[in-house]
C-alpha cells in the first residue's frame, strides 16, 4: 500500500510536470504538506476528516490566520489530487468547515515624502560615489529601485525580466507574473525612462554574458535578496526608521497611482 510519503512526492512532480508551478510555489507546497506528514507521525488514520481537522486545529494555534489559510489551501490541493487520481473515494475536505473570520488589515504602504526622501538618497549617493564600480552600483540600483515605484511590479517579476521584456522605444515591459500570466505595462515616467536607459548603456555586456536584464557585479542575475538588502541599505542611509519591504512598494504604487487617477478624473 502506497504511504503518505510517497503520494506527497507524487503529487509534487505533478505540480511541476503537469501544473509547471513555479519554484516558490512548490516550495511552499512541499514545506505545508511536510508539516501535515509530521503531525501524522505515528498515526494510522492520515486521511481521515478527523486528523484533517486536528491538524487544521493545530495551524490555527500556531499561525496567524493568513497563514493557516495558505497551508490549509495547500493540503486541500494535495486531497483533490487524491480524489482526482481515486486514491481516496472521497476528499476529507468534503465534510469539513474550514471557514474562519480573517481580519481585514490595510496594506502597509510608505508615505509619499519618504519616497521621496528615498530616491534623493540613491541619486546622492551616485553623485557622491568615490569609484567606477561605486557608480555601477548606483547607476543599476537606481534603475531597480525607479522601476519598481514606477510600476508596482513584484520584486520577483523584476528579478526574472530578460533583455527582450522591456523596450525603452516602446517604453513598455512585457511581464510574466504568478501562473506564467503575461502582462505588459506602460512607463509614462521620463526619468524612470532615462534611469533604464543608463543603466542599459552601462551594463549592456554584463547583460548580454548574464542573460537577464538585472545583474550582480558577478554577471549573474540579480537575486531577490541582494533587491531587499538594497532596499535596506538605502533606507538606513536616507535615516528611514520605518522597516520597507519590496511588497510596500507595490502597495505604495497602487495606493499612489489611486489618488493620481482621482484627481484627474475630479479636474
């Protein structure tokens, strides 16, 4: 008889072969269904309603209710799958109420001033740079840092851009965002326009060795990490005390980009 275990390994090359998920999608999934294994530890009845709705019990203790919502919506994934291949005849979720009142909290964005205040810092610190290569930095820091106020984009979508997504004559950046959705956006900001064009003019062989748009001083591709440790430095240096995360931008872009649309229509 087929264990948990392996059904688990089963279903994630399913999700990578026939769903082609992302990696941090089936990351996620493998670590959620990892924990629903270890709490099955030494129990016989692993896809039984009852120790579903234990180990939902059990999340709720542990996590904030975002949380719990996700790992629960990764199991319920796994059960479908089951029932979908006649593993089991029927998914425990079936007869399981799995609603709970989530708080309804506003997305943290930043204050328009330190925006602001943030993008003085970055111009400053290129003028004030002491080197070449201190100038490289700020130069593909910038055009990072612009592009991602300018479009809202994620910072894993700015990541992963190629030379061929973004065409300055166009001033347009085609996207591949969550799912493998295409989405293609529009620059309409002049200086964003002018910091990718520098960046570009400067760092084009890097680009060409690298293959993705964003490089590191190694020619390899920008990381998400090295984006919020840049994010962090800049904040420190421009005397920030509010803790930025790449995700406020996209909130701030939205939240900004709403009162623009406003004001406009009310003219």
């Amino acid at each position: 008889m087929n264990t948990l275990t392996n059904y688990i390994a089963e279903y994630m090359d399913y999700c990578e072969y026939r769903k082609r998920l992302d990696s941090k999608t089936r990351k996620a999934y493998k670590i959620d269904l990892g924990q629903y294994e270890c709490f099955c530890s030494g129990l016989s009845d692993v896809f039984s309603k009852n120790t579903v709705d234990r180990f939902i019990t059990d999340l709720h203790k542990r996590y904030k209710p975002k949380t719990v919502k996700r790992k629960i919506a990764s199991l319920k994934a796994f059960f479908h799958y089951l029932n979908y291949r006649e593993y089991l005849e029927e998914t425990p979720f079936a007869k399981l109420d799995i609603r709970f009142r989530e708080p309804k909290l506003l997305p943290k964005t930043i204050p328009f001033h330190l925006i602001q205040t943030f993008l003085c810092t970055l111009y400053t610190q290129k003028e004030q740079a002491k080197s070449e290569y201190e100038t490289r930095c700020c130069v593909r820091d910038i055009a990072v840092i612009e592009l991602l106020f300018a479009t809202g984009m994620r910072i894993s979508e700015l990541c992963s851009l190629k030379p061929a997504n973004i065409d300055l004559e166009s001033k347009t950046i085609l996207i591949y965002g969550k799912g493998s959705k295409e989405r293609i956006l529009q620059i309409g900001n002049g200086e964003v326009i002018a910091a990718l064009s520098l960046y570009q003019d400067i760092f084009r062989e890097d680009i060409s060795i690298c293959g993705y748009y964003f490089v590191n001083r190694r020619h390899n591709r920008l990381s998400d990490q090295s984006v919020r440790f840049m994010i962090n430095r800049y904040a420190e240096l421009a005397g920030i005390d509010q803790h930025l995360t790449p995700h406020m931008f996209r909130h701030s872009y939205a939240t900004i980009f709403d009162k623009f649309s406003s004001f406009q229509l009310n003219s």
